[in-house]
C-alpha cells in the first residue's frame, strides 16, 4: 500500500529528534531551549525580547519553557523581531544567502517540522535561508474553529494556498466559507483573519507559499 502524504509527514512527526538534525521534526522543547538560547545570546530578559518581537512575555515563556507550540505568525514575528530570518530562528540550517543562480531541490519528506494542535507545517527548501518565499507543505489536523482556540490567524505576507490531498474548509474574515478539492487553489492577504478545517475522512494536505517578511539580515551567529 502507497503511503500517502498526510501518513507520512505526521509520521515524521511524532519520531522527535535534536535541532542538530536539519530534516528532523523540531519539538516544542527544542524549538524553545533555541529561542531560550538566541535571547540570552543578544543578552535580553523577557521583557526585552517582547518589546522587540510584539509577542506577550507570557507567550514567550511558555514557548521557551515548552508549553505550547507558536502558531506561523508568533514564529514569524520572533524571527522579525531577533533580526533572524525564519529558516534560521528553527535552525533548518539553511545557507547561501545572497548567492547566484541558488536552487534547493527536496526528493521525498526532508524539510523540519514546525507542530501545532491545527496544522502540522513542513518547511520546505530549508537549506536556503533568506528566500523571498516561504513554501510549506502542511497535514490539516484542525476539524473545527475549536482547534483555533476560535481564533482566526493572521500573519504578514500575501498567501497563495493549493489542496494536494484531501479537501479543506476555507474560513475567513470578509468571505463566506469556501470547499476547497484536491487541485483547486485560492490566493489571499494573510493579514486577513483565515483559517483551514480538513473536511475529508483523512486530514488534509495543502502546499502554500507566503512572502518571507522575517527575511532580514542576521545579527546573531547561528
């Protein structure tokens, strides 16, 4: 029997490995232990670090502390306010920034994975750092606003969305909800309010690509 994409990237998912593997899943503790490390390595409090990323001191602690997963947009506003692009702030490795005629090529599951109780993204081209673009392949876990906390996200960043498995509920803020099928796709403004619920028996998988508005030249060594 053929894997499907779904089985396989939440496969990946829960074999949890160090942040000293590239392609591997990054957990919540690996991923807060790095934030942890970044801020002291720029020697700010947590107080200090929220004033510069927008983001709660609270939120921040439970990030570093491991109790909660950040969701796309807290990730990209740490990356913007650490002056580190995204690729770097989850430690993909990624390399070549500002080289000619760059190329990333992923033949199967490669890119680290970033969790969360509604999606389960994987970064794609991760061996790049400074992209203008930012491709994520992602398992649509949420089945209901619920898993949004009911919230809608917003993140900066023009967004173009296609369903590759499955088929998704796309909510918003000014539209009325769409079905979305296998092949269609659907371009918006990610500072709109969206979320996407797997309608399908099996979860989802949908392939989008937003604008990499962390991308911005690095002051930390990483």
């Amino acid at each position: 029997m053929v894997e499907s994409t779904s089985d396989a990237v939440l496969s990946r998912a829960s074999k949890h490995t160090l942040l000293t593997e590239p392609a591997a899943p990054i957990s919540r503790n690996a991923f807060g232990e790095r934030l942890r490390h970044l801020r002291r390595e720029l020697g700010w409090t947590l107080e200090q670090a929220s004033a510069e990323t927008g983001v709660a001191k609270s939120t921040l602690s439970k990030i570093e502390n491991g109790g909660m997963s950040p969701t796309f947009d807290l990730i990209q506003k740490i990356a913007a306010g650490l002056r580190l692009d995204l690729v770097d702030l989850v430690g993909a490795g990624g390399s070549n920034q500002g080289a000619a005629a760059r190329r990333s090529l992923m033949q199967g599951e490669q890119g680290p994975l970033l969790e969360g109780k509604a999606y389960v993204h994987e970064l794609l081209a991760s061996d790049l750092s400074h992209k203008k673009m930012l491709p994520f392949r992602t398992v649509v876990r949420a089945r209901n606003l619920r898993d949004f906390n009911g919230k809608l996200i917003r993140h900066l960043g023009e967004v173009f969305l296609t369903v590759l498995e499955g088929s998704v509920m796309f909510m918003s803020e000014f539209y009325g909800p769409v079905e979305l099928h296998e092949g269609h796709c659907i371009y918006f403004d990610g500072q709109m309010g969206h979320a996407l619920i797997s309608t399908s028996e099996k979860d989802a998988v949908v392939m989008w690509v937003s604008d990499n508005h962390s991308s911005v030249p690095s002051n930390i060594g990483v």
